[in-house]
C-alpha cells in the first residue's frame, strides 16, 4: 500500500523548478503532502482530496490525478529553504491511515 | 491549541531489553493517533493506528506493540527489542482521515 516516488533525489540550483511524482497501484481517496528537515518531524504542506484537484502554496503547488492515481508537486522558483525530503502520503478509498512514500531528497543549491 | 508530546527524546538500549515510548495529546478529545517509524531507506512506516480507545489495528508484523489505556494518551512497547528496530519515531494525531497530521518531536531509538 505504500505510495511509489520519484525522483529519490534531486539538487537544484536557487531559482530551479522540481517536480516530485508519487503514484499508487490502488485507487485513492487523498493525498498528502509533508516536508521534512534532517533531524525534525514532518511538516504539512498540502491535501488534496479526491476529485482531481489542484492545489498551491506560495511557490509549491501539487495536482492529484484520481483516475491515475497520480500525484505531483510542483516547486517553482526553488529557494534554500526548501531543502529537505518531501513525502507523499495517500489514504485508499477503503483504508483509513495514511501511507508514505519512502521520500524524496531535495537539495537547493545556491 | 492542540499539542503533541512524546518521550523519551533519545534513547539507546541494548538487544534483548523491553521498550516504551510514549506519546500524550493536549486540547483535544477522541483524537486518531498513530505510531510511524523512520528508518534508513524505508522512508515513513505506518506501524500502529487507533481510532479510539481499545481500537488499535496494527500495519506490519512486527517485534512491537501499541497500547491506547486513555483516550489521549498511546504507548508503543516491545518486550525484546532487536537491531532492526532502531530509528526514529513518530507519534501522530488529526482529527479526521482526510485531516492534517500533527506529529510529535520524535524518539530516536538505537539498538545495540
């Protein structure tokens, strides 16, 4: 049930767009964002539920694909301090807890 | 507001010894509460949730278990602890499914 991500890693330069891909082989009712700094618990950024919306954040901004049971984020215009590594969790249509990827490690660069 | 605490912080404990960590929550009422754990490589492992007390259902069969013995407050233990058990350990709440997770500071078990 655990959601695949992609890229594992990536290192941008400041200024640089990323996107992080998650994908599930279920069929899903939402999907979370979290961010998380080395050494600290995760950080919320973002739900998007089912209906196949688009959600933003300032700068980071994610779509959920239901009938793909996809999921992206989108960074623009990176900054330093989005380093860290980006989870994407996902609740089934049946299941009730969410379930993380193993993560994504990003680097922004100056 | 809603808090979340766990503890211990930090924790070193040698093969074969028992393990409890706990976790209590603050400014709300019949909370769902999880325990995750973030090992190498494994990214976030959902290893226990409740949704209320008594009702625990457990993700990955494992040396461990979780207790819920008040409303707010969830104990994860293990009787014998193994290397494979070291990492870090989040206690989380949130209200509904599709709700936000709030997770604690985190425990760092090492297993030696």
């Amino acid at each position: 049930q655990q959601p695949v991500q992609s890229p594992q890693a990536v290192i941008l330069r400041e200024g640089e767009d990323a996107v992080i891909n998650c994908s599930s082989s279920k069929a899903l009712y939402s999907v979370h964002w979290y961010r998380q700094k080395h050494g600290e618990a995760p950080v919320f950024l973002m739900i998007l539920l089912k209906g196949g919306e688009q959600k933003g954040h300032e700068k980071i901004s994610a779509s959920f694909n239901e009938k793909k049971q996809q999921s992206s984020l989108y960074l623009t215009a990176s900054q330093l301090s989005y380093s860290g590594t980006y989870f994407c969790g996902t609740v089934g249509n049946s299941g009730y807890a969410l379930n993380f990827g193993k993560g994504t490690s990003l680097l922004v660069t100056p | 507001s809603q808090t979340i605490h766990q503890w211990p912080a930090t924790l070193v404990q040698p093969v074969g010894s028992p393990l409890s960590l706990e976790c209590t929550v603050e400014g709300t009422s019949n909370p769902n509460l999880y325990w995750y754990r973030q090992a190498a490589g494994r990214g976030l492992q959902l290893l226990f949730y409740s949704i209320g007390i008594d009702q625990i259902s457990s993700e990955v069969p494992q040396n461990l278990s979780a207790s819920r013995p008040q409303d707010r407050q969830f104990i994860l233990s293990s009787k014998k602890l193994l290397l494979s058990d070291s990492g870090f350990y989040l206690c989380a709440f949130d209200y509904r499914v599709t709700g936000e997770l709030f997770f604690g500071e985190g425990s760092r078990l090492t297993v030696l």
